[in-house]
C-alpha cells in the first residue's frame, strides 16, 4: 500500500471516531467508554495500515 491510501483508511477511520466519541458519551454520560472505542479504533485502524 502507497502512502496516500494508507492515508486515506485513517481519514475514513477518524469520522467513526468523532461521531462514535459522542454516541458513547450520550448513552454513557461518561469519557471512560469513549477513551475505550477511541483506542478500539485505534489498534483496528494501524492494524489494517501496517498490512
């Protein structure tokens, strides 16, 4: 994989992040559930680009 599209997954990886974060913290009203989904896509996301 070139760089560009290793890019752009982690791009496309980072809008589930921020409209994930706030779900999380809607139904959880706590930043502890958001941290754990934020670091879940986090090792999935560099797991797909180290490939």
């Amino acid at each position: 994989m070139d760089v560009s599209r290793k890019l752009g997954i982690l791009v496309f990886c980072g809008v589930p992040a921020i409209v994930g974060g706030g779900i999380m913290y809607a139904l959880f009203d706590s930043y502890i559930p958001v941290f754990i989904w934020e670091v879940l896509l986090m090792f999935s996301a560099g797991i797909y680009v180290s490939k």
